[in-house]
C-alpha cells in the first residue's frame, strides 16, 4: 500500500509522473518510494466503490481504472490518498485501488489470497 506524494507534469506535457510514498509492502520487495507515469486523475476514478463491498467491483471489469482503446490502463491518481499498487505491466482495471482503512474488503481479500 502506498500513498500518493507528489504528482508533476512530464516533459512531454501529457502525461503524470506520481510519485508514491511505501506505507505497507504485502509482497515483494520494500522500497521507500517510486513513481508511476499516469495520466490526469478523472473525476470518476475517486471511487472505493463503498470500501470494495459494491457487487459492481467484484465483476472481471470492475474496477477503478479502465483500458483505454489502445488496450493500456493509463492510471490517475490523487496526491494524499493511499492505493493498494500492484506493480509493474501490463496492468490490470483491479491494479490502483484506493484504500481508506484496513478494512477495506480488497486489502483483506488480497491479503488473505497472498498468505504463505
């Protein structure tokens, strides 16, 4: 879980380059912090979809980022919230998601499908 630090305009001017803050390593290697390359944050893309308990996350489309028509997930992020970020491509619609509170039904489900 990670959080999102600091977010600047690339050097082409399309893109985002976010940088994140490693709260929590559920697996893998730890590192303090890392960047992503994204794109601006849509404001539908705000969503915990009620802490990952709506049905509508569950199905095998559901999530908080889409696939653009070039077949990439192009992520946007928020600086200050925290995100459950599974690394490296190609990326998946489940890959970003915003994490309020360890609760939350994503964070306990992966959790619990990563455990030895």
């Amino acid at each position: 879980m990670a959080k999102v630090v600091s977010a600047s305009i690339s050097e082409n001017g399309n893109e985002v380059n976010y940088k994140f803050e490693t709260i929590k390593v559920l697996k893998g290697s730890p590192i303090e912090f890392f960047e992503i390359l994204g794109y601006p944050l849509f404001e539908e893309e705000i969503t915990s979809f009620d802490h990952h308990n709506s049905e509508e996350f569950w199905t095998n489309y559901g999530g908080r980022v889409y696939g653009w028509t070039d077949c990439e997930i192009h992520p946007g992020f928020s600086v200050g919230l925290k995100y459950l970020v599974f690394m490296g491509k190609p990326y998946h619609v489940k890959s970003f998601e915003i994490i309020y509170h360890n609760k939350d039904k994503w964070l306990l489900y992966v959790e619990e499908k990563i455990k030895p």
